[in-house]
C-alpha cells in the first residue's frame, strides 16, 4: 500500500504529515525531545504519521454482527474440549477469579463430558 492509500482509510492522516524517518535510528530516550504519539498512529516501512482520531467515526457505516460472524458449521477442531473446559476452570479456581456465571456454568457442562 502506499502512503496516499493509508490516508484515504483515515481521513484524519490525511490532514497529518507523513514522516520520513528511520525509526530504528531515532534514540527515543534523549530527555530533551518528546515522544508522544497523537490518538493514532501508523508507523510503516521508512516513515510514520500520527493523528487525533475520533473513537468513533465521524460517518456512520451500517453494519451487521451477522456480516462477520461465520454462520456455516465449522470444524470440531475448533471446538471447546473437555480438557480445556477443566483447564479454564483450574486457573480461573487456582488465581481466586471469578468467572460470569453462564460461563461457569457452560464450562462445567463441557468439563463433564470427560
């Protein structure tokens, strides 16, 4: 990609200036100058730029969940096993934390199918 591409998917790096440098070069810990990136940032090959990104994008994109999640049956090797179900829990147990319980509840489920 190039850099006009990059700033075409952010509009506020198009507003910014591209920086041609070679990070590895740059001693990030002399005192006298400042380091800090902006909201955003984007270092890439022999350059970066920074920008102040809104959280959240300044035009709505209509979107669904349904678009990303993967709605096909998918391989068992993929799925939770009861080993790992009791792996989870021991640490969960073993750290003092506390799971959601329909979690807890999904694993113990999953943890006696063993």
């Amino acid at each position: 990609m190039t850099v006009d591409e990059y700033k075409s998917f952010v509009p506020e790096f198009s507003k910014s200036n591209w920086v041609q440098d070679d990070l590895k070069c740059i001693d990030f810990t002399e005192s006298s100058k400042s380091y800090k990136w902006p909201k955003a940032g984007l270092a890439w090959m022999d350059g970066y730029i920074g920008a102040n990104v809104a959280p959240t994008p300044e035009v709505q994109i209509q979107s669904s969940l349904l678009d990303i999640v993967e709605t096909t049956p998918v391989s068992r090797k993929y799925y939770l096993t009861p080993n790992a179900a009791e792996g989870i829990l021991r640490r969960v147990d073993n750290q003092g934390r506390k799971l959601f319980e329909p979690l807890r509840v999904a694993l113990e489920i999953e943890k006696a199918k063993k």
